[in-house]
C-alpha cells in the first residue's frame, strides 16, 4: 500500500514538474548573456560575429523559423531528436522571448502509455502554411511524416516507411513552388549487408527479417558473407551464417532479388502531398540523404553521407557529398556499390584493411549488384556531385544564402552553407583509431564552382568537449537556417558518445548560434523566458 502511494505521489510530481516547466532547460539567452565567441578559439568570416543565442538543448537535431502571418510569426522552433532519452520533443521561442510547446502537449503527454506518441529519432522539420511538419519513427520503428498544428493536433501525413535499420526518416524541405514535401529515407546498414555492427546496435534482434530494399528487381553477381553468428550455440544455430546483399541475416542463395512491392526502397529520396498520398520515388540507391535543401529555381541538393568501414562489407575513405537531385528524375546513386561522391567502390582507395575483409570470405571489395541485368545505369558524376568533404565527416543540414538572407552575406549569394556533424568513431571506424576528428564543423559550398570552403570552425580543430575546460566553440554543428533578421543560425547537437554502437548524449549541452551583425540594440529590454523550460502550462 506504502509504494502503491509512494508511486502515486511520485507520478503527481513528475506531472506537475512538466506542467509548470520548473526543471532548468532550454531556453532563448537574454541579450546581456549572448556572449560573442573568441577568434583565438572559433573562427568565423569577418566583419560578423557569432554569439550564443539559446541553450540547454538536449540531442535538437532540427529547427526552423516561422515565416506564416500569425503570433507565432518570427518564432524559432527546436526538434530535440529523441536520441539517448526516448522523448522527443518540438518546442519553440517568440521572438519576445516566450516559450511554448508544440509535442509534448496537453492530453497528448504520452504518460503511463497513453496518448499520442512520437519515437526519435526525429530527423527533420518544416514549416509551411501553419503546419510544422517532422519526420520520426512510430513505437514499431517505421518510418512516418506527422504535421503539428501550434496549438499541439495533428495528422499523419506518410507513415509504414522501412525505417527499422541503421538510419530512419532524416530532413524535411518544403518546395518554393508546389509545395511538396520533400525527405529522405537512409539505408537499412552500412554497405547492402546485414552484420554483426547491425546487431550492435540492436535491430536486428528486434526485427530479424528486415534488410535493405531496392526499388526495382535486382540481378545480383553471388556475393555471400561469412559472419559470427550472434546467436550460435548448442541451441542457436551454426557459429558462422552467409548473408548476401539486400537479404535479412542468415539468408543466403538469392541472386534474384525483388523490388519493393510497395514502392518504398531504402536508402532513397522522396516527396509527397502536404495533405497526405501520392507518394513518389524521387531518387534512390542514395545511402544517407540527410540534408535537402532547395535553391530559388527550385532545385534539389541533398547531402549523403559515405559508408563506413564497418560491418561485413566494410569500406574504407567513402567522402560525404552534395549531390544535385532532379525534380521527377528517379536516378539511381549507386549505392552500395558506388561512393556517396559517385565513383565505383572496387577501386583501391576504398579497399578496407585485408584482415577486416578477408574474414567474410573474399580477398577484397567488390560491386555485389550486376548492374547492367538489374537495369541500373551508372550515375552522372558531371551532372551530379556539386561537393564532397572528408570521410566521416557527418554532413547534415543545409542552409541556401538566397534573398531572405542580411546585406554581410551578399558574397556568398547562391552558396549553400553544411553542417558538418562530425564522425562517429569508434564504431563507424569498426573500433580503429581515427587520425584526427573528422567535420564538427560548418562549411560553405559554391555549388556553381563545387568549391568547399571553411566557414566557421574551432581554430584546434577539435569538438568543444576535446578542448580545455574555459573555452567555448562548437561541438557538432547538426542544421543551419537563415533567421527573420537576415542572420545565419547554427542549431548544435552537443555532446555524443559511442559505446558499443550505442549513442549516448550529455542533457543539455546542445546550443543554437547566431552569426551576423550585431543587432541594434532594442529600446525595451529582452522579455525574459516565461520559465527555464519549455512552456507547456498553456496547454
């Protein structure tokens, strides 16, 4: 009876604590607190300055700035991505300096297994015609689109996408002049081959028939790999199992494989109504399309991210890259037989150490898929790539500096801005030192001239949590935006680590950046936060 009550007491608190917002959380930085960063520390162009605009974030890793005619108008809203807490959440600052909540609201309080939930991560956000529209997972691991009204309804737009695997649903872009909703879809594993890194980070225990999909019939060259099996035993099975491509673990024989019937490969980009249906394949065999952003004519750029060398087919030096994507054009990437940046994987440079390869019966890396049978054609390199960045370096979202954004960016018209997450060793590495942190960084990109350049980075090169205590800088730059005010807003991950192919985060470490001019001082004072949390007393 005593723990009966204890428990009910504990439930009330733990209720009243997220109604009243009084545990210490995000929050929008009063002016005197936007502290400008050092130049000895983080560099960044000149004549602007880059200071810290909100902070304590746990895991954001998407934002957006209202633009509709309303009284949310201006406001900045932050996805935190759900990821090393299970709780996702979309909450948003008025200009005015107000909090307020979009998921988790009211009845929709998943408490005690009920109401409406949402499962992370989430891997992007829009907002268009008073929708804020966010990708997720649903409590099955599928892939689903949900649009939120402000006052906290919503409806589903997509859902049942094949998001169980290593990668779920990632950004969401709006088109300039459709209005179609744009997203990508990354890939069940690393390089078309169910392994042992797959079991590590738990799905495949969860859904073991699940593996990669093509969009088409596939002819493949014969290809299988020897992997430990994780449950052999005297009761589980045979030590070692073959696993070929696109195949759930442990299946072997198929040279045959068959498109997905539902017209929902992996790996892929895809678009549909912002009401829901017509759905459609804009691109596939695109391994990770984490970031998608259009230009003023309406063009589509996606950032990909490389394979890793891990898993069974592990593959060494794949750069991240923007590519260009046509509107309505289906084409094939090549995934997982070409790099992100569209060259053939067989080729030296990607070939992974020999001890790590020859393990899974073959002497070196090669194209499983045979192309020509499987009426793939090769990619257009030329027309494709506008960009590449070092391997592992983790581009995320995009920024395009178009009209919207202020006069100190006019140099840079056209140029798109990356968020470089930074790499994820030591398990995209398969447990190999890294030499030197990869991205954590923010780079500008010409897609005219497909030149990268360095735009705001720490000057050692390192993540702040590498660095000694004191200083400040950035720590995995995740999503760029340009704000109401002209400026470039820099949305910060924070602090992640990887254990045993397992996320974990620090609470509270991710920030948002602004870099600009510094804004005229107002003539009233900054309204402070209405709470240090989220306000969700108002629903």
């Amino acid at each position: 009876m005593f723990s009966a009550r204890l428990i009910g007491i504990t439930a009330v608190l733990f209720l009243a604590a997220a109604l009243t917002g009084c545990a210490r959380g995000p929050r929008l930085l009063a002016e005197k607190d936007r502290v400008t960063l050092d130049r000895r520390v983080v560099e960044y162009p000149a004549d602007l300055e880059l200071t810290t605009y909100a902070a304590g974030m746990t895991a954001p890793s998407a934002m957006a700035f209202v633009q509709d005619e309303s009284e949310y108008k201006n406001a900045l809203l932050i996805a935190e991505s759900g990821i090393g807490t299970d709780d996702p959440q979309v909450y948003g600052f008025k200009p005015d300096g107000t909090q307020f909540r979009v998921y988790p609201r009211g009845t929709n309080l998943p408490l005690f297994g009920r109401g409406f939930r949402i499962y992370g991560p989430i891997g992007g956000m829009a907002v268009a015609g008073g929708k804020i529209y966010v990708s997720h997972r649903d409590d099955s691991g599928m892939g689903v689109i949900t649009a939120f009204d402000f006052d906290g309804a919503h409806r589903t737009v997509v859902a049942d996408m094949p998001a169980n695997g290593d990668y779920a649903l990632t950004d969401v872009a709006v088109h300039p002049s459709n209005g179609r909703l744009y997203f990508g879809l990354g890939a069940a594993t690393n390089s078309g081959v169910v392994g042992l890194d797959n079991w590590e980070v738990g799905w495949v225990d969860a859904n073991s028939s699940f593996c990669d999909r093509p969009l088409g019939d596939l002819k493949l060259n014969g290809f299988q790999f020897r992997t430990p099996n994780p449950r052999g035993g005297l009761f589980g099975g045979d030590d070692i199992v073959v696993t070929g491509p696109f195949q759930s673990f442990g299946a072997l024989g198929k040279l045959r494989i068959p498109g997905s019937t539902v017209r929902k490969p992996t790996a892929a980009v895809y678009s549909v109504s912002p009401e829901g249906g017509d759905l459609r394949v804009e691109a596939h065999g695109i391994r990770l399309p984490r970031g998608l952003v259009f230009n003023e004519f309406g063009n589509l750029f996606v950032t990909n991210n490389g394979m890793e060398l891990r898993g069974t087919r592990p593959v060494k030096d794949d750069h991240d890259a923007i590519v260009r994507v046509p509107i309505g054009g289906q084409v094939w990437y090549g995934w997982p037989d070409y790099s992100a940046d569209l060259e053939p994987i067989g080729q030296e440079k990607y070939q992974p150490p020999q001890e790590m390869i020859i393990r899974t019966g073959y002497p070196e890396l090669a194209v499983v898929i045979d192309h020509e049978n499987s009426g793939l054609v090769p990619p257009d390199r030329n027309a494709l790539l506008r960009a590449r960045f070092a391997p592992l370096s983790g581009a995320a979202k995009m920024a395009l500096i178009g009209e919207t954004a202020g006069d100190e960016f006019k140099a840079f018209r056209g140029n798109v801005i990356v968020a470089l997450n930074g790499d994820r060793s030591p398990f995209a590495t398969g447990g190999r030192p890294l030499v030197g942190p990869q991205g954590f960084s923010v780079m500008r990109v010409d897609l005219d001239t497909k030149q990268t350049s360095d735009f705001v980075y720490n000057t050692k090169r390192l993540p702040l949590s590498m660095t000694p205590k004191g200083i400040d800088g950035l720590e995995r730059p995740i999503d760029v935006k340009i704000g109401p005010d002209g400026a470039l807003y820099i949305l910060d991950f924070g602090q992640l680590e990887l254990r045993n192919g397992r996320e974990r985060v620090k609470n509270k470490t991710g920030r948002v950046f602004r870099l600009g001019k510094q804004p005229t001082p107002s003539t009233q004072p900054t309204r402070p936060p209405t709470s240090d949390g989220p306000d969700v007393a108002s629903s």
